[in-house]
C-alpha cells in the first residue's frame, strides 16, 4: 500500500534559520505529492504541490522537488520567520486505487521558530 | 470565497448520544472525504463520496456513517459515540484526482 513518512518533530530552529523536512514515499502507480501546513486552531492548507517526476513545488519561500529516483519530496526553506511555526504535512495521492483521491498523509512535523 | 465549512467546531458528549458533524462546500466538488486526525497517527480517512448517493469507507469506518443526498453536504453520523472516537475531525473536498483537497477548519470531538 501507499505510505509517507516524514521526519519526526519537533523541529525548533531560530528565525532566519534554513529549514529542511524530509519526506519520503511508498505509492502505486504515478503519485501526486503535496505539502500541507497547519496553523494552531485551524484546518490543513495547501502549501505546493509537484505533480510528476523532477517538477518543483514552491510557494511562500518553501519549496520541494519530486525525486522519483529517490522517491523524496523533501521541504526547505533558506530563511524561516516567527509566522512559519506550524504543523507541516507530506501527503500523496495516486492515479490507481480506482475512485478513491484520498490524501495519504505523513504524521506531521511540529516547527517551532523563535525570534 | 471558496471554502469548506463544518459544524460545530467543538463538542463534548456523553457515550451513546447520537451526534452529526456537517460538512458543507461552494465549490460544486464532485469528491468529498472525512478525515480523523490523531496525535502520533496523522491523517486516516474515514468514508469518501465520489458523487451524489455514492459513498465508501476509507480506511477507518467502523463507527461512522455517511450520507451524500445533495452535492455541497457530506455530513458524519456518529450513532453511538464512544471515547476512542474522540478526535480533531477534517472534511475535505476535491475537484479531480490529482488536486489538491480544500479542508475545513475541523471539528474537535471529545465523548466521555
């Protein structure tokens, strides 16, 4: 079955600090990657996506490539800020599994940035 | 605005008390899903609908029901709560396979 696992938190870094999270991936068929963020008392947003092999995902300074050879969608960011700190979501979802799109999710990772 | 929205926010129960958390959605997505989302265990997928009166488990059903009668609502049904239901619950929406999936701002579960 389809599987991510993401680097285990927390992760405490100060602000200006580069930030990197890994991510790597089992799946079937060609998966869609995405990070996903969650800001304390509110819902998953997306954060970028990568749709296919060596395409980049960016969005808000993050950024993360697809690596099909590594099966790794990794998250940086060269300087993080005090509004960064969140919860942050690796997630695929596959072309197979018939008419399901359900998100498969890592177990989060908890970044926490200080002035 | 587009948006997923679910009610209530929070609730504490009692074991036994029927409750329905509601989803509704402005997008006109076809696909709906609920999410559970437990310390240490992420994100597990509860029931999914592809469209109007289609619905299925996903990965953790047991406990759960679902209806899908109009196409913005996909509410959750919880017959007959008990505590290992207690949870931060997400309903999402997507447009096609592939996208990404718009959630709501969850619902915090507690039944004692």
């Amino acid at each position: 079955g389809n599987s991510v696992t993401q680097m285990e938190g927390p992760v405490t870094l100060s602000e200006e600090a580069f930030l990197t999270i890994n991510c790597t991936y089992t799946a079937t068929g060609y998966p869609s990657l995405f990070w996903y963020v969650q800001y304390p008392g509110e819902g998953l947003q997306l954060l970028l996506k990568a749709t296919k092999a060596d395409d980049k995902g960016s969005n808000k300074g993050f950024e993360a490539t697809y690596r099909k050879e590594t099966t790794s969608f990794h998250l940086e960011k060269g300087s993080v800020q005090v509004s960064d700190s969140a919860v942050y979501f690796c997630a695929l979802s596959t072309n197979s599994g018939g008419s399901n799109y359900k998100l498969t999710f890592g177990k989060g990772t908890l970044l926490t940035v200080n002035p | 605005e587009a948006q997923v929205t679910q009610n209530p926010r929070y609730l504490i129960t009692v074991t036994g008390k029927k409750l329905t958390v509601t989803c509704s959605q402005n997008m006109n997505h076809e696909y709906m899903s609920w999410y559970r989302q437990d310390p240490g265990l992420g994100l597990r997928q509860i029931y999914y609908s592809m469209n109007v009166e289609v619905t299925d488990k996903g990965d953790v059903p047991e406990g759960y029901k679902v209806s899908r009668k109009e196409k913005r609502n996909f509410p959750l049904i919880l017959e007959s709560p008990s505590p290992n239901q207690t949870s931060l619950y997400f309903c999402a929406s997507s447009s096609s396979r592939g996208q990404p999936q718009h959630f709501g701002d969850g619902t915090r579960l507690s039944i004692l």
